[in-house]
C-alpha cells in the first residue's frame, strides 16, 4: 500500500517549485547542478498535480485494467 506523509501544503510545493525554476536559470550555474535543480521541479511539479488529483478525488488506482494497458 501506497503511503505519503504531507509535510507541506499545496502552495508551499508551488512556492518551492517556483524557487528551484528561479534557481535553475541561474547563468552561472554549473550544468550539472542545473540538472539536478530542474529535476527537482520536475519531481515538485509531479508531487503538486498527484496532490491535486488526490484532492479532487480523482488519484489514478493502481492495478486497475486502465494500468494492464
């Protein structure tokens, strides 16, 4: 069974996220921190919109035969 803990609410995900994408512009950032700060938005990003999901109720099952396919 799929366990999360929040830790943080909705807006302060969106807050950080919107932190590392300022952070991940940065010119003079080396390209492989650059990585690793977008892949943090990216992961943050995913985290919001399960939450959103999850909220509306609409949170995707796993092992339903929508998931075989």
């Amino acid at each position: 069974m799929a366990r999360s803990v929040r830790l943080y609410t909705m807006a302060q995900f969106e807050e950080a996220r919107a932190l590392v994408d300022l952070l991940s512009e940065r010119p003079d950032l080396p390209p492989a921190e650059r990585d690793r700060l977008t892949a943090l938005g990216a992961d943050l990003k995913q985290t919001v919109r399960e939450d959103r999901r999850r909220t509306a109720g609409t949170a995707r099952v796993l092992g339903t035969p929508a998931d075989a396919a």
